[in-house]
C-alpha cells in the first residue's frame, strides 16, 4: 500500500513539474513556425508577407495596403511648403507627446489589461489548470509562432480530423481571438472545443507566455503567423477555417479576415464596432480630444471598417446584458432589457448597409434599428412576426440575383470564393413594406441574440456556423 501511495504522489509531483515548466520553460521552447517559413516550405502564399518596417509603422499602414487609403486623411507632403510643414509639426507635438504618454502607460492597461504582470501571476495557477486540461483531456499540442516583428505567440491546438463527430464539426478549425483579458487556457476557446470543432487558440503579445506588448500592429502581426501556421504547418484549407473573436479579439478577428477573404466563415462574439465611443464613455469628458487622439493613433480597433472588407458569411452575437461594449448611461449598471447603446446594433447596420445598400435605403434601416431595440428573444421574435416575413420569398429572391450576377461575372476576377463581390444591389423596384421585410430577414440571419453578460462563457450549442445563402 505505501508503494502504491508512493507512486501516486511521484505521479502527482512529476504532473506539477510538467505544469510548472509549461509556463517558465516557454521562452526555451524551440520555434514551430516562423512568419516567413512559408517561402521556406516552397508553398505559394497569395499574401504578401508583412515586413518588419511595416511592422514598426502600425496597423494603419497595412489597413492602408487594403483600402487604398491614406491613414491620415492628409495632403502629400508635396502639396505644402517645408515651413508649413515644420509649423504644422510644431503644432502638433505637445498632443503627439501626451497622446503618447496616454496610450503607453494608462491607455495600455485600460485597453489591454490581460497584458498586467500582477493579473498574470494572479492567474497562473487557473493558467496551468487550463493548460493541463487541454493537453491531457483534449490532447492538445502546445507550440511556438514567431511573428514578423519577432514577438513569440504561444498557441495551443487541439485536432478533431480523426474523429470529427457526426456532424462534421471537427474537419473545421476555429481559430480563437481572445479579448483583452482574455486567455486560450480559460477564454473563448472553450464554447467550440466543446461544440466538437478543432480550435486553434493564441495569446496577445504580452498575454500569458507570449512575448511583446499588445498594440494592435503587434496584434495584426500576430494573427497573420496563426494563420499562416493553420494554412501551412496544420494544412487546413481556407474554406475549413472559421475565424470566432471575442470582445476585442473582434479587431484580429475581422483584420484576419479582411486580408484573408477566402477564410470559410467569421463569428463576432460580444464585440464592438469602434472603441471611440466606449472610451469615451469611461474617460473624463474633459479629456475628449486627448482620448479621441490617443485612440485614432495607439488604438485604432476599426472592427466596422474591416468586418466591411471580408466578402464571406458572418454571425454577429450581441449579449443582451452586456454592458461593457455598451453606451447606454456612464458607469452604472444597465437595465434589464436595455440593449439600444449595444454597438454591436452599429456594427450590424454598418455591415448590412455596404452588403445590401438598396434595402437598408430609408424604411430598411429604420425597420431593422426598431427590431434592434428588442432587449429579449420573446420581444425580437414577436416584432419579427408583426411584419410576417415570408422567409421562402426572400431566398428565393436573393438566389436569383446572385445567380443573375454569377451569370454575367462568369470567369471574370469580380466572381470571389464567396460569389458575387458586395455590394448587392437587390431589391431594386420592391414595395416599401417587401423592402422592410427583407431587410428584417437579413437581419436576423446576420445577427443573434444571447441572453448572457459580457463575461459568461458562451454555451456550447450557442456557438454555431453563419448563415450561408
């Protein structure tokens, strides 16, 4: 009998070790992937690799690259004299320095506090249980990324191909973008790992074991070598790979996106169409300009602008009790039922207004905010009812116009991996009362309600695929 209580507490004391070392041997661990081993493998990429220079310049300028816009909104510096310049340079720099000092010291830690060294050794043991649970239970393999900017990206995979389930959920990767305190061990990850997907989660830079500081340049960095390992390194095709982000994870989630447009599907969990409004909702109101600044140069998580770029099926999920993306009131709990401040509404308006312009013109957009209002399942579905839309006519109606468009793009570059591009000019000469009904029809299969805070993990059978046309 003692032998055996011998062997149990050895067992027990090497499983510790193990755990321990999971986390302090991190940064001895060699490197599973680099960001440029993509030429190494000879594999052909349609992405241009990101340099270490853009690394250094921001997320601006590879949105930039994108958009074919310019960051700044400025004229060429040709435009105007070097005196101009000089004063205008000048000007500008007090705010430029304090902007600076904000977003590297209270700005950082407001935006990102997973990236605190007091909260991570708060969480570590809850860390390591994590972990350990992962690999042991799901088998997960654990494995080190390195992004262009040279930043160490911890991520852990757990594969579903050998035994996908009945559904199919397992020939699916989900590649999981946390919040901002969010972490793989205890984070979103689990509502598809227990739905039967395979998952692929990471942490931010400077998040648990990953190295660097957790700006959004460094995040976009970071989230192009994950998916670059999930394509390359755990060859699954790019219509297999669905794209879940949680809170601000929504910014890597939809920049993923965005310059992967071919990624089979993207889910948007508790997120928010822009932090301006949600940072000025917690900072002095005096502050404005300065947090506006601060925010538009350090912190720019254009969720809308980017979730507007990706061609492919999207699922937004607005919470209905959360109040930490919403606007409503300042500081105080929200009221039951209260989701008209929720800027996941914006970020639904904004994505079916450039999709489908003609139907959310006038009577759709207002149709669709009213519906928006509904603060429970019961309220969204008797409003949707009031308006008795016939679901089989607003298929019908829309697989005739992409077949039409799919006809006179045949062979031609407009004709994507998702169809048609956006925007859909559908519902061109339709009644006021048909455009009302199909602009809530496409609504409710772009967004659905949780009756859930912004904290409580998502159930299982919550998680699901966007609708596809």
């Amino acid at each position: 009998m003692c032998v055996i209580c011998f062997v149990k507490a050895l067992v027990h004391v090497f499983k510790i070790y193990l755990t321990a070392s999971y986390t302090y041997t991190f940064r001895g661990w060699p490197v599973a992937f680099r960001w440029d081993d993509v030429r190494a493998v000879g594999r052909s990429s349609s992405h241009r690799a990101l340099t270490c220079a853009a690394a250094a310049a921001g997320v601006w300028l590879l949105r930039n690259e994108t958009l074919g816009g310019d960051a700044l909104g400025r004229p060429p510096r040709g435009a105007r004299s070097q005196a101009q310049c000089l004063l205008q340079q000048l000007r500008e720099l007090p705010g430029q320095l304090a902007s600076y000092a904000l977003a590297h010291s209270l700005g950082r830690w407001l935006v990102y506090p997973g990236s605190v060294s007091l909260m991570t050794r708060a969480l570590l043991p809850l860390l390591q249980q994590g972990q350990e649970r992962l690999v042991e239970r799901y088998h997960g393999r654990r494995a080190k990324l390195v992004a262009c900017d040279g930043n160490e990206i911890d991520t852990m995979f757990v594969d579903r191909r050998q035994h996908p389930g009945s559904h199919g959920h397992g020939l699916r990767l989900v590649i999981c973008c946390e919040g901002n305190a969010g972490f793989y061990e205890m984070g979103c990850l689990s509502a598809p790992l227990e739905a039967g997907y395979s998952v692929l989660g990471w942490n931010h830079p400077g998040f648990g074991s990953s190295t660097g500081v957790p700006f959004p340049q460094h995040d976009a960095n970071a989230m192009d070598v994950v998916v670059k390992y999930a394509l390359y390194r755990l060859h699954f095709s790019p219509a297999h790979l669905v794209v879940y982000g949680w809170s601000v994870g929504g910014f890597t989630a939809t920049w993923a996106t965005m310059t992967y447009p071919e990624l089979g599907a993207l889910v948007l969990d508790a997120t928010f169409d822009d932090l301006v409004p949600l940072a000025l909702k917690v900072m002095p109101h005096s502050w404005k300009g300065l947090v506006v600044r601060t925010v538009r140069e350090h912190f720019n998580l254009n969720v809308a602008e980017q979730l507007c770029c990706y061609p492919g099926p999207v699922l937004l999920l607005r919470r209905t009790q959360d109040d930490v993306v919403s606007t409503s009131g300042r500081l105080r709990p929200l009221s039951p039922g209260d989701v008209e401040g929720n800027r996941g509404n914006e970020l639904l308006l904004r994505l079916l207004e450039h999709r489908y312009p003609v139907v959310m013109a006038r009577e759709g957009r207002a149709v669709v905010t009213r519906w928006l209002r509904a603060g429970s399942l019961a309220q969204e579905a008797a409003f949707y009812a009031r308006y008795r839309v016939d679901e089989d006519w607003c298929l019908a109606l829309l697989r005739s116009y992409r077949e039409r468009c799919e006809e006179e793009l045949e062979g031609e570059e407009a004709l994507g991996p998702h169809g048609p591009a956006f925007p859909w000019l559908v519902g061109q000469g339709l009644s006021s009362r048909r455009r009302r009904r199909l602009a809530l029809f496409l609504a409710r299969k772009h967004l659905k309600n949780v009756e859930a805070t912004h904290f409580s993990p998502l159930e299982p059978e919550e998680f699901q695929l966007p609708w596809r046309l």
